[in-house]
C-alpha cells in the first residue's frame, strides 16, 4: 500500500477528542446477543471490534454533546511528513472510504451519502449511545451516525491478535462505515426490528449484519485507488494483493470461532454474533471480487 504523499488530508472529517476526559470508567454494554458472558479484557474487545459497537445502543440515554479541539491534528496533518502520523494516516483512509461511498451509495442504491465523522478519542468518550470506554473497540453509533475509535486499538490488535498489517487499519475503519452505510439504507433498523419479532434468531441476523459490513468493506478495498481528495489527488497510489492479504488474515482472526479458542471456551455456532473466522474472509473476499456492494446481500439466503 503506497499513499499518495500530495493528497490533501481532511481533518474536518475527525473529531479529535483525545485529551478531552470525555468518558470514565463505564465501558458500554453490549445489549442482546452482542457480545458474550464470562469473557473479559481484550476477548470482549475484539468481539465489539469491527462490530459497529453495539448497534442497538440507541436504546440507552444518550450521553452529552461535545466535539474536540483538531487544531494540534490539523497542524501536524498539514505538515510535510503528514503520512509518517498514525493519526493523519488513519484521517486519510477516513477520507478515502467517505469519497468513494459518495459516489457508490448514489450510484449503486440510489440514495444520497451522508458524512459521519470519526471520532479519535483516548480512554473514554462519550456518545449518542451511552458513555464507552477503550476496552469497547471501534464501534459505529447509529444515535449519532459516528464512528468512535481509540487509535491504541491496532496495537492491541497486532501484539495479542498477530494481526499486524497497516491494511488492518483502513479495513477496520471501512467495516465501522460499513455499518454507516447500513445505518443510512435502514438495513439496521430492519435488521433490529426482526429481532425483536423473532428473539431467537438474533444471533444470526447480527452475523448477517456483521458480514455484510465487512463485503462492505471489502468493495472499498477494491475501489480504493479510484478514490481521490477534493482536489482531485488520488488518496492511494497502489494496494497490493499482500494489502488484501492483510485484512483477510484481519478478518479471520476476529471470527466469533477464533476468539472462542482464543478464550479456550468450546466452539458454538449459535452462539455468533459476527460469522465465523471463513464467513469473515468470505465475505470480505466477495466485496473485494466483485467490488460491487449491491453484491453484499447477506439477508437474502444462506451464508
């Protein structure tokens, strides 16, 4: 993966909110089948990452407005060696995924895009679903329509996930606005009132929801290089098949059965919420293929 070093990286899509003490010691709970019992630390971290952070949090009080301060971002993103920064990095996939979503959504479901920020934040943060804390993961706030993330997040994913590939991050990011977009074409608030009608299929249908984030993800992945800044710059020079690589080895390494046998607990299918480590790299691989997200219909039969 090669980034263009001329593309023009667009904090005002980040809400930087690191240093703010926005949040305390509260991590979100994962409502319904969203996460499991008995599994703690990074077990529960890594099943609410890539997850979209507990979709059903609308149901909470929301916590408190507040926004950050990008200033000290902004400087250091405008500044020459701009791609050397994890942050400035991570604003530029933000900005590469929200171009090519304003012009797939319109042209592939016939809807308008709506921007979500993305929020870095450290150690707590509060949100339109309730107050979180790290140990959450990325997640997507569809009370908010944004995405949170506390950038520590892909060290811990490396160092105890092996996952260690820097196209591990913009995957990450592109699953979260997978669930954006989810958000915006009511496939959630569908996808929530089905469970509600058949409690005993909420598991799968998370799965369904999981996994077409991910094909989501995956059809980026495959228009990244298309993508370019309000000037015209191309975000990406090139991704490579070793790129794709990694956010395959990625997505199979967050599968609900991984993280099982990570936990050393037994192995029950009924009991995902996200796929399974093949369905992860499956459906990933079918965004990538085909590029096209209208082929991500992981409602409309087996997976």
């Amino acid at each position: 993966m090669e980034l263009n070093e001329n593309a023009r990286v667009d904090t005002g899509q980040v809400d930087d909110r690191r240093g703010s003490g926005g949040g305390g010691g509260m991590g979100i709970p994962i409502p319904g089948g969203g996460g499991r019992g008995g599994i703690v630390g990074l077990i529960i971290a890594v099943l609410v990452a890539l997850v979209g952070g507990g979709f059903g949090l609308n149901a909470m009080n929301g916590g408190g407005a507040e926004s950050g301060d990008n200033t000290s971002l902004e400087q250091k993103c405008s500044a020459d060696d701009a791609l050397k920064q994890l942050d400035c990095r991570n604003t530029l996939y933000v900005n590469s995924i929200q171009a090519y979503w304003r012009t797939a959504l319109p042209e592939r479901f016939g809807q308008q895009y709506q921007p979500s920020k993305t929020v870095f934040f450290s150690q707590g943060v509060n949100t339109g679903c309730g107050q979180a804390d790290s140990g959450v993961g990325p997640f997507y706030c569809p009370a908010d329509d944004l995405v949170y993330i506390d950038l520590t997040f892909y060290q811990t994913l490396a160092d105890q996930l092996g996952a260690e590939g820097e196209f591990a991050q913009p995957y990450v990011l592109a699953h979260e606005y997978g669930h954006h977009v989810q958000d915006l074409l009511g496939t959630e608030a569908q996808m929530r009132r089905q469970q509600q009608r058949d409690p005993g299929s909420a598991n799968a249908l998370s799965v369904k929801l999981e996994l077409q984030a991910d094909c989501y993800a995956g059809a980026w992945a495959k228009n990244a290089t298309g993508t370019a800044d309000e000037q015209g710059q191309k975000i990406f020079k090139s991704i490579t098949e070793q790129d794709i690589a990694q956010a395959i080895d990625t997505a199979e390494k967050i599968g609900d059965d991984a993280i099982s046998k990570r936990a050393n607990r037994p192995v029950n299918p009924e009991e995902f919420t996200h796929g399974s480590s093949e369905q992860r790299k499956q459906w990933f691989t079918k965004g990538y293929t085909t590029g096209d997200p209208k082929s991500c219909d992981t409602f409309g039969g087996s997976l």
